[in-house]
C-alpha cells in the first residue's frame, strides 16, 4: 500500500498543529487514488512524531512511504534531520521503500499564490 | 506608491535567507503592476528585520504597504509578533497605510501543491 505522510515542524500552539490536522483532511479530499494512507507527523514539540507515524502505518500495511516536509526553507530540518530520521526507519523496516519529497517552499507556483493572497488583503 | 513586504521567519542558515531572496525576485517577476516596489524582510535572525525595511521603502516613497507573512502556521509569530511591529510601524508612520495579508499557509491550493510536489518524487 502506498501512504503519504506529511511532515510539519509542530508547533507549542495547539492551534497550530491543529492546522496540520485540517490540512491533512483536506489532501485526502483532494486526492484520487495515489495513495491508500495519508497520515501527518511532526518533526518536534507534538506528536505523532515521524517515526511513530512510520511505525503505525507499516502496522497498517504500508509498502512504500513518500514523506512530504512542510516546509519553506531547506534548512537544517530538511537537510539534515529528515534524512537521519529516515535512515533510522530505513533499518527498522528494510522491506518498506521511503522517499522523500521537496519542501513546500520550493513549488514553483509561490509566487502566484503569494500575488493572490497579498490582493485580497 | 504601493509596496509588498514579503516577510520571512529569518534563519541562522544563510542558504535559507537566500532562497527569500530568490523568492522575492520571482515575485517581482511574476508580478504585473500592482506594486511599485517589492522588498523581503526578516522577522528574526537577519536582516533586514521587518522595521528596517519598512522605514527604507518609505524613504524611497512608499505610501501603502501590504505585509506578506510567508509562514505556514498561525502560531504567534502572525497572531501576536507581527501586528505589534506594524502598531510600531503605524505609530512612526502615521502617513503611511499598512495592510496585513493573510499567510502562505492558508491558501486554499495547498492541497493540490503538496500531491503535485509529492508525485515528482
């Protein structure tokens, strides 16, 4: 089975995590059939944390796991802390595929939709 | 003459504060006539920190200025960091029109962005 599971920082502010949690619901609205599971996880400071998404997914059947980092930047979370933590999953589970796809920031429609938002102001 | 502000978090990483600046300039690219003037701040980290930007494109004769935060969540940063440096902003220009948009993060296409950018894996 294929699952998705998009990463945010996670956040003190429970309304902010919450926000993951709508977001989540609305990818799974607007997908067709890409994936069977799509999940969310947080990097810190809320939980599911990565690896515990990781692990109850595989329980539920998972084969092959894109992990999406919502992020804007590639800092130091995206370059450096995604892939060791996927390294630790990639031991826990050889039999699983893991990919890891780009940041948020780095779609090529933000400036569309930066200039959509500024004019509604 | 009316002026965008894309405002991001800032970061010790200086690749990220980078790709703002790339950002902005796509912006400018991107965008038609609805700004004379398109500029990129900081709101911690680096610089320049959102004041400094403001009090320079008033100099160069901005009049109405939109605020873009490029931040995903609601957390305090937009709801309570954000508008106390616009009340500063206000108090010190009180000439000029300050306008806050809504975040990044709150686009109703981000859905459709995260499967595209996930699919390219």
């Amino acid at each position: 089975m294929n699952a998705l599971i998009i990463l945010a920082h996670g956040s003190r502010r429970q309304e902010s995590n919450e926000e993951i949690v709508v977001l989540t619901r609305d990818v799974k609205n607007y997908s067709s059939d890409e994936y069977d599971i799509i999940e969310y996880a947080y990097l810190e400071l809320a939980e599911p944390n990565l690896l515990q998404c990781i692990d109850n997914i595989i329980i539920d059947g998972a084969s092959s796991i894109t992990i999406f980092p919502y992020f804007l930047n590639s800092g130091n979370h995206v370059t450096r802390d995604i892939p060791a933590i996927i390294e630790t999953a990639t031991a826990r589970h050889p039999d699983c595929q893991f990919d890891v796809s780009t940041f948020i920031g780095n779609h090529k429609d933000m400036p569309k939709l930066i200039l959509e938002l500024a004019s509604l102001k």
